[in-house]
C-alpha cells in the first residue's frame, strides 16, 4: 500500500478526531499534525474520548497509527546558545512527547535548529546535548531530524551535519531522520538522480535511519537555500522526480508527507496532489478552476 498523507490540522475541538477525518477526506493512508499551532508553543488538554474515537475511525480506514506522524512547532531552537531559550526548549519537547506517547504515536519530526551566529559545529554540540537529554524519557517516541534547505545559520542542510548529531545521540534506537524534498533541493542536492542520492545517504548515514519523507516541489533553483515550497509538479524538482521519490522501492514502508502550499491561499491541495500521485498523471491545468 502507497504510504501518501498531508500535514493536517489539529483543532481542540475536534483534537484527533478532526485530523483524522480531514486526512481521509483527501484520500490519504498517512497523516502528520501539529499537537496545537505550528507557530507557538500553547497546548490545550488532550480529550481521551476524541483519541479513542479517532483510534477507530483510523482502523476503520485503513490508516496505521504506527505511520502517523507528530511534527513539532518550527519556534523550537535546540541550536540557541541563550540558555533560557535553550531550556525552555528542552522542557516544551518533553512535555511535546509526552503528548505523542498518549496518542500512541512514534515519531516526532524536529527541525535540528539554527545557531544563531555561534557556528556550526557549536549549534550541533547543543543538539546532541537536547536530544540526549530528550530521550533520558520514558516515552517510546523517536525524534526525527529534519532535512533542512540551510536558510540563514539553520543546521542540518548538509549530510555530514545530520550524522554529526546522530552520532554524538547516546540511544541510537530514537534518533532518526525526515527526508524534505524540496529542503534538500534547495540545500544543493540533485534528486533527479535518487538513486545516487539514496547511495550517498546510506554510505554516510545509513538508509534505516530514514522514517519519513516530506514530499514538496521548489520554488527554487538547486542551491538557493530559500526554502520555499511548490505544489506537486509546478516546481524545480518536478512531477516525474517526486514520483520516482515516492515510488522507490527502498523507501516502500515509509510515510510520505504533502507539504504544499495551498491554493489562492484558501484551498488544501492534496486531495488533488495525491490522486495524480496514484495515478501517475500529471494535470498541468487541475488548479485552474481555483486560480481564476
């Protein structure tokens, strides 16, 4: 079964629930949320009745809990040398987990950080000392580091930088990464051949640490470290080399994540972006009717 899911939204009204039921709305077989605004760091109570509910209707779809994924808010910052902030960090992320663990969820996507102005190499010893840190819990749930597109001092645009991390990471067992498509793109990396790319990863780091790929097309040329997505077949990457991302067969029983920009602002893309993705058919006029 293709694993092809969206980022969905969470709110507490509805909690999981109300995840659930959008994911399937766009025919998905996966889903990843945030457990509250991307943007901030408030959290309301999780209502155990909407988890339960939810939990059946997954079943009822098709759709496997073991393949959902949490991602956590971007203000996060495990790079930051200021202390406060680093701390701060450090408790939400616990407290982050602890949420994942109640919905029975295994993965938490993080983006690694930013150094701030302190460097590379200080910004990866902050991480490892976080996530080790992180995983002395008693949760089950793995972070995984995100593929970044190297925009300002973000760390984790580079190969070498993510195995630093994993590398100086104490259980090995809860550390794992997320492929961005377009992250990677825009970082300077050729996914035209993902084949090569696939062979560089797995020499350098290993393919078993990967859990989840970010599907995006790019606004951008190759190397431009901006970081700004496209809809599935309207950007530099283009249709035919995310379908050969999504389609490898090494990355069969990984979840594949839309994380496309919505049309005129208003509209989710995915229903559309994941029936041509099924059908392998690229429709170079399916947003004309919400364009005009």
């Amino acid at each position: 079964m293709l694993l092809i899911g969206s980022h969905v939204s969470y709110k507490n009204d509805t909690q999981l629930l109300g995840s659930v039921r959008e994911a399937i709305s766009y025919g998905s077989t996966t889903f990843m949320f945030y457990t509250g605004a991307p943007q901030n760091t408030i959290r309301s109570a999780i209502k155990n009745d909407l988890t339960t509910e939810a939990l059946k209707v997954m079943m009822d779809n098709g759709i496997s809990l073991d393949k959902v994924i949490v991602h956590a808010p971007y203000i996060i910052n495990l790079a930051n040398p200021d202390k406060e902030k680093y701390d701060f960090s450090i408790r939400f992320l616990k407290e982050e987990m602890k949420r994942c663990d109640s919905f029975g969820i295994s993965y938490m996507v993080l983006h690694p950080g930013s150094h701030v102005g302190v460097g590379v190499e200080e910004g990866i010893k902050h991480i490892v000392s976080g996530i080790n840190q992180l995983l002395e819990d008693d949760t089950k749930v793995m972070i995984l580091l995100e593929t970044m597109a190297g925009k300002g001092s973000e760390v984790g645009s580079k190969l070498e930088e993510i195995k630093e991390i994993i590398d100086g990471v104490e259980n090995k067992k809860r550390i794992g990464v997320c492929l961005d498509t377009c992250h990677l793109h825009d970082s300077g990396y050729d996914l035209t051949n993902f084949d090569s790319f696939l062979k560089e990863f797995d020499k350098k780091i290993g393919l078993s640490y990967i859990h989840c790929v970010h599907v995006n097309d790019s606004k951008n040329e190759r190397g431009s470290h901006k970081d700004r997505h496209e809809n599935i077949g309207f950007g530099h990457l283009g249709f035919d080399t995310l379908l050969k991302v999504i389609y490898h067969p090494l990355l069969e029983d990984v979840p594949k994540i839309l994380e496309t920009p919505y049309i005129n602002k208003e509209h989710p893309p995915y229903k559309e972006e994941i029936e041509m993705i099924r059908t392998k058919k690229f429709n170079e006029t399916i947003w004309d009717a919400w364009k005009n």
